[in-house]
C-alpha cells in the first residue's frame, strides 16, 4: 500500500526525499562561491539578508578580497562600507576580522573541515558550520560525529508543516535533531538545498501552493487536504492535529 500522510515520519521520509528530488533536480545552495573561504564569507553574510543581496555584494567582495589577509588588511570602515548592503555591517565586519585572525593564527589562513573547528571561528554558529561543511567537505561530513544538517527558516517551516517534528520552526538545533534521527545520513547535505527549494517555489510560509505540491499526499498540514497547518499551531496543538490526520 502507498505509504500517505497518516504514516509516521520515518515512513514518509523516503517518499517525500524522492519526489522533492524529483520536483527540485537543479536545488543547490543559492549563494555563490568558489572555495570554503569565500563559502564562510558568504554565509556569514548571508545572515538577516537575501541570497540575492549577499550575491550581489560578493561579486566584487571576492575579487578585492581573496584570503584572511585581505580581510584584516582592510579598515574597519572601509570593509563596512562594502558590505554594508547585507545589513548588520559593523557585526558582520567583527566577525569577518575575527574568523580571519583565527584561520591564520590556528589553521594556517585555511578553511577547517570539521564541525568542532568549524565553530571555533568567530561569526560560525552550527548552521554556517554545516553549511560550509555540507558544501565544502562532504568526504569529512561522512566521518565527522558532529556532523548535522543546516537548519534554516525554510528548513524549519518545511520539516513542521511535514509533520517530521513537534518542535517549533524557530527551534533549530531540536529540529535537526529530529531530522538527523529519520535522514539517512549520506541525505543529509542535500536535504536543505530541497527543502529550501520547496519552501521557496512552493510551500510559502504565508500561502503555500498545496494544491500543486510534490509531497501533498504526504503531508499533514496539506491545505488542499482542509487540514490545519502545523506551522500556525501552538505545539503542544499540533500532536493532536497530527494524531487526527493520521486516523
Ligand atoms: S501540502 Fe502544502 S503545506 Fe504541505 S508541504 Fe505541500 S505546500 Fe507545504
């Protein structure tokens, strides 16, 4: 029997992988870079900003800019100033400074591969960390224990709506716990790239396209089906709604 909605997540995991792979062949990462460092610099940037934005402003970033050195070469004002259009500038060019002070003072002006060293560096939280090692180090992701999935806003909108945890979709690292336990590990590098890529074209946080969705058979907060949506309920709700969906 087809497995639908009423299945438990670890059920429908496989399913919803392989119609969003199919729906999303083309979904990679959205910001543009050409090596891990620039990969660190862009998804710092990226934080509070647009992929588009961030992309915009690494175009030239990249071309003045191509090791730590530059980066701590260049006056504060005048890094600020050329990436001033991703927002949260001054931040951002502490961090910059001070993850380029570190790469060259601990690991030899290169990008880390693993989790743990990863997040030693200034401005790299979990996400970025998983992001970069994802993208960059997928041979070192396959070993490395602290490895995990990048869970973004679209990440964690999709996976709640998707029934695959009962966290809320601000609550990142639960979320990718949850995701870790039912995700084959070798998916889980790919799995945001399509989960973003679905939230993105289709299952919008304000109105999503269920009646044109890949994994509307699969999914319980399927509007198309006249469920609630689990992502505009309370959590301790949405077991419930989920119980229901599943009889
Ligand atoms: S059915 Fe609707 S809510 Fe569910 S994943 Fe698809 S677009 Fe999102």
């Amino acid at each position: 029997m087809p497995v639908d909605r009423s299945a438990p997540p670890e059920e429908r995991i496989p399913s919803i992988l392989r119609r969003l792979k199919r729906a999303y062949p083309e979904a990679i990462i959205a910001l543009d870079f050409s090596n891990p460092f620039e990969c660190v610099v862009a998804t710092v940037l990226s934080a509070q900003s647009t992929d588009m934005k961030v992309n915009q402003v690494t175009k030239s970033l990249f071309r003045k800019y191509r090791r730590p050195e530059d980066y701590l070469a260049a006056p504060e004002d005048q890094l600020q100033q050329d990436i001033h259009a991703t927002g949260f500038f001054r931040q951002k060019t502490k961090a910059l400074k001070g993850l380029s002070q570190r790469l060259i003072d601990d690991f030899d002006g290169t990008v880390p591969g693993t989790i743990a060293e990863l997040i030693t560096l200034p401005g790299v939280a979990r996400k970025t960390a998983n992001i970069v090692q994802g993208n960059c180090y997928p041979q070192v992701q396959r070993k490395d224990p602290d490895a995990g999935i990048a869970v973004d806003t679209h990440v964690g909108r999709v996976a709640v709506r998707l029934g695959l945890t009962k966290h809320n979709s601000k609550d990142a690292v639960k979320i990718e716990q949850d995701l870790m336990k039912l995700v084959p590990k070798r998916a889980w590098p790919r799995l945001p790239d399509l989960f973003i890529a679905h939230g993105r074209q289709t299952c919008d946080a304000k109105r999503p396209r269920c009646e044109d969705c890949p994994v509307e058979r699969l999914c319980p907060s399927s509007q198309e089906a006249g469920l609630a949506d689990l992502y505009r309920l309370p959590p301790p709700q949405r077991k419930k709604t989920t119980a229901r969906a599943g009889r």
